[in-house]
C-alpha cells in the first residue's frame, strides 16, 4: 500500500487543545479513498473527537483488518500505535494488545465484510468478553475492493448497481450487539458529523466494547437509486432514537443548565462513565429508555420493518464492567510488569498446578 504524507505546514492561529495540539496533529496521511467515500467522513469525525478528548496520540493504538474501511486507521493520529491484521481478525489482535498494555486508548475501525462475514465469530467474542475497545463498523453493504458485491448487511430488496436486488436478509450490528450483550450500541451516519463526534467520544470513554455502526456510503458501488445504504436513502430515512451528548468531567454542567426551555428535567438523563465523563441523553422519541435492552431491541425491530435508520446512541450499560475488571487482572500494564512477576518459578508454577489436581 503506498502512503502520501500530508504537508506539515501549520497556521499559527490553529486552534489548540489542552495539550497544546491542533486537529492538524490528530490526522495521519492522505486518502486513497475515491472521493465522497463516507469513511473519509468517519475519519473527519474520529479526528475531531480526539482533539476534543486532547488524547495523546502515542498513548492510543488503532487496530484494523482488511477492506476500504480498514484504510482508515492510516488517515489519522499517525503518531498513534497500529496493527493492520489479516481480514477479519482484528478483535483477537486487540484483545492481545489490550491484555498487554490496558492503559493504552484502543480504536477498531472494521467493515460490514471484515465483521459480519469472515469476522462474525470474532466480533461477537469482543463483545461476550467486553474488550475494553471503540469498535467502528464503516457499513456501505457492499465489498468495495472486490468491486461491489452485496455483504451480509445489504437489505432485502436493496439493488446492486447493475439493478439487481438482494435476497437474503442482513445482518444487523446493532440489533446483533444487543442480543449477545454489548453494553454500548450506537448508529450512527457519515454525513451527520454534529451526531457522529459525541458518540465516538462516549465510545472511546466507556469501559467495555463500544460497537457503533456508521452507516458510510459507497460512492462507487453504492450510492445509486434503489440501495439502502446511499446518502439519499439515508438521508430520507433517518430517525434520531435518542440525542446523546458528551460531557467531559472539567466541563461538567449540572443538566439544569444544559436544558432548553422547552424541554424538561424528566426529559434528560445522566449516566456517568468510569472516568468521571457523562453522557447526557435527551429523550426524542416518547418514553425511549437507552437503558433498556429489551426495549431498545424491540424498537430497532419495529423501526427496521418501517424501513427506518435508527441514530443514535442506543444502548449503555451504566454497569458495564471490562474484560480486566472480570478477570480481575493488575492495574499495572503487563508489559511494564518485572520479570520475577511474570516468571515466578517453577516451585510457584507447581503450587498452580496443584490448584487443579
């Protein structure tokens, strides 16, 4: 793959963030991307939720495996750590990395095909272990590299560029990730930049798995007239679930002064993350409960038969624990462990063993 570096050249007047870093810093190098693909859009929106958070890039690792979307993790934070595995194997490479290192920010970018299809089976073991990682699926329901066949996630009756419908029903993240338990589920859509920030930055602060589904245009293969996953149809069909806002602790606001006038306190709900963040919902949609699994299964359901884009972000679990905190592993990164810690002995490796006799 050939990279082309961006000119390093800065204005002064740049805007900068508590470590003193512009947006110019959080990006990596150019796009190879056809132009209008909505993953460039997805980068935009990841680059902006970096800079606002004033993550240290070297303190992050981006993880990926194989298709257009999984270009992403080189066109931004390029100071940051990375690992482009083979398709469909990015969540065992990051559940490896994560084990080794918890301290580290740790980004998935993955595609309909490398998650839904080869990687099915691994990304519904991320999500049972609730590895401690923002799981980005670009969905465009078509493999793009290989000229734009339907994946698992194109729509019954959705029609391929030569006209032709799929039959087969889709696979449906989302709805997927609530099922077998994911304590994050959000939706969200390229071309809305002003929803998509907030969710990633409430991803990348929630201690589990967050798995957002980022409805993300194909402009080569699928942005025609009869596909469900073009910018039009999108754009026609979408549906904000729940507005969810993203509250960092330095700027804490009590939600008495973040309501509008016609809105009231019993329409606005607080669930504080681990580190002392805050997602903020306001309720769009009735008695709409992000809280509620059973519920928010049953209305994706009901949306989806309506034909419907749900957006949002559409389920947490206030009580989500991570994989360490499960497996009760050390607070300190293994890597950073002694080697008399790591390696004890073979008196205590046979005292171990003893346990299971």
């Amino acid at each position: 793959m050939t990279y082309i570096a961006k000119p390093r050249v800065f204005h002064p007047s740049l805007e900068k963030n508590e470590l003193g870093l512009t947006r110019r810093d959080y990006e990596g190098v150019m796009s190879t991307l056809c132009a209008g693909c909505g993953h460039d859009s997805v980068t935009a929106a990841l680059i902006e939720a970096a800079w606002e958070l004033a993550i240290p890039t070297h303190r992050a690792a981006k993880m990926s495996g194989i298709g257009c979307s999984s270009k992403t993790t080189a066109y931004f934070m390029s100071e940051s750590h990375g690992f482009n595995s083979v398709h469909g194997r990015m969540p065992s490479v990051a559940s490896g990395a994560n084990a080794a290192n918890r301290d580290l920010v740790y980004i998935g970018v993955s595609g309909d095909g490398d998650s839904l299809s080869i990687g099915l089976g691994q990304l519904c073991h991320a999500v049972r272990r609730n590895l401690n990682l923002l799981y980005i699926i670009e969905n465009n329901g078509v493999y793009g590299l290989t000229k734009g066949q339907f994946s698992a996630s194109a729509d019954m009756g959705s029609k391929s560029k030569r006209g032709v419908p799929n039959e087969q029903p889709p696979i449906d993240p989302a709805l997927l990730g609530l099922s077998i338990g994911a304590t994050f589920v959000a939706r969200g859509f390229s071309g809305d930049k002003q929803q998509l920030v907030p969710i990633i930055k409430a991803g990348i602060r929630h201690p589990g798995l967050a798995l957002v589904d980022v409805i993300s245009p194909c402009v080569t293969f699928n942005d025609h007239v009869g596909s469900t996953k073009s910018y039009a149809y999108t754009r026609e069909h979408f549906r904000e679930a729940v507005e969810a806002a993203f509250v960092a602790p330095k700027d804490f606001v009590p939600p008495a002064d973040e309501i509008t006038a016609d809105i009231g306190s019993a329409d606005v709900r607080d669930v504080r993350m681990h580190d002392g963040s805050v997602i903020r919902f306001r309720q769009v949609e009735g008695d709409y409960d992000a809280t509620d699994r059973d519920a928010v299964y049953g209305y994706l359901r009901e949306r989806q038969n309506a034909g419907e884009v749900p957006t949002g972000l559409l389920y947490v679990d206030p009580e989500s624990r991570d994989l360490h905190d499960v497996l009760g592993t050390v607070d300190r990164p293994l890597w950073n462990l002694p080697f008399e810690d790591l390696c004890p002995g073979a008196e205590a490796l046979d005292a171990l063993m003893e346990n299971y006799r």
